[in-house]
C-alpha cells in the first residue's frame, strides 16, 4: 500500500513537535487526520495548565494544514493507570517516571486503540525516535537530534505498538523543525517546549505533591548522623536533589551546597551530603520490571545505559539477577542512581529495552 492510501492519526499536543509532524506526513501523501488528548481533568480553569491553548493552538494547526481533528478525554485512564502509579511509587520513598507509563499506558494503547477505531491504519506522535524493521523484527533506534532523542521514554513500547506507529521527526533535528513550522506560518513556530511532568506545570512539585500525599515529618541528617533540620515526607525529595533543602549556612564544614544522598525508609530520615560527595555515586544496581523490546539478548550483556534522560550511555555489564531482577554493573560509578526511576539499555542508537531501578550498591 502507498502511502496515499494509508490513513495516519498524528496525536496533536497544540505544540509544535506534533504540528510539524502532521505537515510532514502529508507532505508525504499520507492521509492524514489528527486526534487532541486531555489527559488531565484539572486542566481547565488553572494557571498552571494551557490544555485549552493547546486545544485552541491545534485547532490552528489543523485548520491551517486542513486535516481533522478529533478530541477525546482520557483523563480515568491516565488516573487509573499512570496517576494512581504515580502517587503510589511516592509513598514507598521512590521517584517514578509518569512520562515512560504515559506513553506505554496512553499515548501507544488507548489513543492507538481510539485511532485504529476511526479507521487509522497507523498512529504518528512527535517524539525524536525512529523505527526500522530488521528482518521483521521493530527496532526502536534514538532520534537523529542526540539532543532531543526521546527513546529513553519509549522503552516499554512491544513489537505490535511499534509496528503501529510513526514518528516523523525522527531524522531531523529540532532546529529543523522551527524553520520548517516558520516556513509554513504554523502559529506554534515559536511556542516554548513544555517541559517537567504534564500534569504539575509550573507548579511546585513538593506542593503539588502535598496536595495528594500526607505529610511525615522526619530527620534530615549528615554522613556522620548529625541532625540537621526537619523534613516533612521522604515522598517530597529525590536522590541527588539540590534545590528547595534549604540547608543554610552553619551546617558542614564547608560553604558546598547540600544534596539528597538516601531516604531511609525503616527511620524515617533523609541523608544529606555536602558537594561532590562519594555518598552519591554508587557501581551497580539492581532492577525489576524488565521490558525487552526485541529478541531478549542472551546475557551477560555489554552494553550502554542511561538511567536518566539525556545522560551519555554509561557502559555496563548486564547479569541475571534473582527473581527476574536484572544486576548492572557500570564501568564508572553513576551518581544519583535513583529508585524508581527507568534504566535504559542500548547498542550503539538502537534500545533494547530497560527496567526500573531497585536498589544500589557500591
């Protein structure tokens, strides 16, 4: 089947990633409709949301490209299965990552299902990701922009999901895309990326966190047990955090800032260190979960991993751990290996997969 003949749903965010996604598939010959999420019911009416000039930018767009668009609330589904996780993981002292669920959960199931109903053949969204089939095996492989590959948050993505979707922006870069949208007079040329997780804004995460999770006041303490202030839940705080300690002067021997070092669950403190301090690195881990997007690989394994977005592949060592855990140990120590958080693994620009993060050792 050409592509003319293929009828594609590009999930439109009123952004321009996915405007620009839109215009290069029909450039393309694609048929081409779009499809807006809410994903989140608090939206309206808040300082802090722009769903309803995101709505009204994506009309623009679709009027300006003139394609379709359809509208429908997924807001019970991203409650049910990324929110109500998310809150959860915080209450155990762990620091999920909703963007990886979402788009496992909502973006490549439920709108991929909502989109196959109104009879798309295929779904398109902007992330800076491609997708090459080896051998009719999909291949997850990183965005050609290093600087915006979004692959990290696309490792729980399976072999039907990928066959399902497009990404159009993956073999441009992001100062691409602005001049395209500039040359085509889209109105989110110059829109600012949204950044942090959807549904906070620009709110305080430790605020917002506390409008759903009760407070438990407990001990922030140095390396040498030393008390230094109170905290009020280990669920407002993450490894290596800096900001929002409010450590003053007075505390330590020196003038370097404070950062998170460990939350320790059993007593309730959290562990603080000053500067570059060896407390935040650690060699290995060990994580659950596993996700294999692919052929699962016969491990050992050497491979990169990132257990953030946007940091360099570290490379490790992959070992079969217990209880379907996986055991990585890194060639150089990572700093701020972080609970809850996503491990991903990769092979030169294709992922392979991932798992999320347990435990650390040294």
């Amino acid at each position: 089947m050409k592509p003319s003949g293929k009828k594609i749903i590009v999930a439109l965010s009123g952004g321009v990633d996915s405007s620009v996604a839109a215009l290069r598939l029909l450039q393309q010959g694609y048929k081409v409709e779009a499809l807006f999420m809410k994903n989140w019911e608090e939206d309206d009416n808040s300082e802090h949301c722009s769903a309803e000039q995101d709505l009204c930018d994506g009309q623009k767009v679709a009027d300006k490209l003139g394609i379709k668009l359809h509208k429908v609330n997924f807001s019970a589904d991203y409650w049910n299965d990324v929110f109500t996780h998310f809150l959860q993981e915080h209450k155990k002292g762990r620091t999920p990552n909703p963007d990886v669920l979402c788009n496992q959960k909502i973006k490549f199931k439920v709108f991929l299902e909502h989109a196959l109903s109104l009879g798309a053949d295929k779904i398109a969204t902007g992330h800076y990701a491609r997708i090459s089939n080896c051998n009719g095996t999909y291949q997850l492989k990183m965005g050609v922009d290093k600087n915006k590959d979004q692959s990290y948050f696309l490792y729980l993505l399976n072999q039907y999901q990928l066959s399902k979707s497009l990404f159009p922006l993956g073999e441009i870069s992001k100062t691409q895309v602005r001049e395209i949208a500039t040359k085509y007079d889209l109105v989110t040329a110059e829109k600012k990326d949204s950044t942090g997780i959807c549904f906070i804004g620009k709110r305080n995460f430790s605020q917002f966190l506390k409008t759903y999770l009760p407070k438990q006041k407990g001990d922030i303490v140095d390396e040498h047990g030393n008390f230094i202030k109170y905290h009020q839940g280990l669920a407002f705080y993450t490894i290596g955090q800096r900001k929002g300690l409010e450590i003053g002067g007075g505390f330590g021997s020196s003038d370097e800032p404070w950062f998170v070092a460990e939350k320790r669950l059993e007593t309730n403190e959290l562990l603080v260190v000053q500067g570059n301090n060896p407390a935040l690195y650690h060699q290995a881990l060990d994580a659950s979960q596993v996700h294999w997007i692919g052929k699962i690989p016969t491990l050992p394994l050497v491979c990169s991993a990132k257990i953030r977005y946007r940091q360099p592949g570290q490379i490790c060592s992959i070992v079969q751990g217990d209880n379907k855990r996986l055991n990585l140990i890194f060639k150089q120590p990572q700093r701020a290996i972080t609970p809850g958080q996503s491990v991903v693994f990769y092979t030169q620009d294709t992922c392979l997969g991932g798992a999320i993060i347990e435990t650390v050792h040294e």
